[in-house]
C-alpha cells in the first residue's frame, strides 16, 4: 500500500495531529491541472495535500484539503458500522500516552479503551474534524 487518503477543511490542524501521533510531514503541495482531474474524475480541481509518513517508513497518509471543486458529502459522524471506509488503526507504544498527548488536539475516545485477549490494548477515537482513528498497543506476554 502506498498510502491512505483523508479529506480535511483544516489541513493546518490535521497535520499538527498526526504530527503528535507520530508520523513525520514529507510535504505540502497544491495539485491542479487538467491530468488531476482526469485522474480522480472531478474535471478542473485545486487541491492542498500533506503528505504524512509513518514512523517505520513504510506507509504514508494523504491529507487533502478540496478549494475547487467544493466538497460535496460530509461522512465524518458516520458510526463504525457505516458502509465503505472509515478508519485507519495505528499501532502505538504507549496507549495512554498517545491520548494524553492527543487530547490537546482534539481527540475523544468513541467508546472506552478495551483489552482484547490481553494481546492488545484497543480504542477508536475521533480526531480533528471527528475523522475516526483506531489505536493499538501490543501487550507484553506476561
């Protein structure tokens, strides 16, 4: 996988938070022109994107942010049961932690941290913009 794709109004903001949630910002840029729109089928498009690299270096996130043609759909209340994609899982060292330092960015817990199996520690929070995130710890073996 090369990378996942979120659309944001406040790239500014999203960037800071993925930025405390660990991944590093390759770039910004403003993608236009007619072969963008051909691409993605929305004709002539004006778009800002941040590109977000994992910590590993293995995987990247794309943040968008639509000036032309307006965003016309709005998903980020949908529940996890929605239909088509919703979230994307991190795994982190330190669950508590992460939401601490996540807090002051917005972040809220959907439901409540949870053990699975006592192999993880597992949440879903909302982020900025309420964009659904999953956090994973891996337990130590006791």
């Amino acid at each position: 996988m090369d990378n996942v794709g979120i659309v944001v109004e406040d790239l500014g903001a999203a960037v800071e938070f993925f930025r405390e949630l660990g991944l590093e910002l390759e770039g910004r840029a403003t993608v236009e022109g007619e072969w963008a729109g051909r691409v993605t089928g929305l004709g002539d498009q004006r778009v800002e994107i941040a590109m977000m690299r994992t910590p590993d270096g293995h995987s990247r996130l794309e943040l968008s942010r639509f000036i032309e043609p307006k965003v016309i759909a709005d998903h980020r209340d949908a529940p996890v049961n929605a239909l088509g994609y919703l979230r994307v899982m991190f795994a982190v060292d330190d669950l508590a932690d992460t939401l601490e330092r996540l807090r002051p960015h917005g972040a809220q817990v959907v439901g409540e941290v949870v053990d699975y199996q006592d192999v993880y520690q597992l949440c879903y929070i909302r982020g900025p913009e309420g964009i659904l995130i999953g956090l994973a710890q891996e337990l130590a073996p006791a």
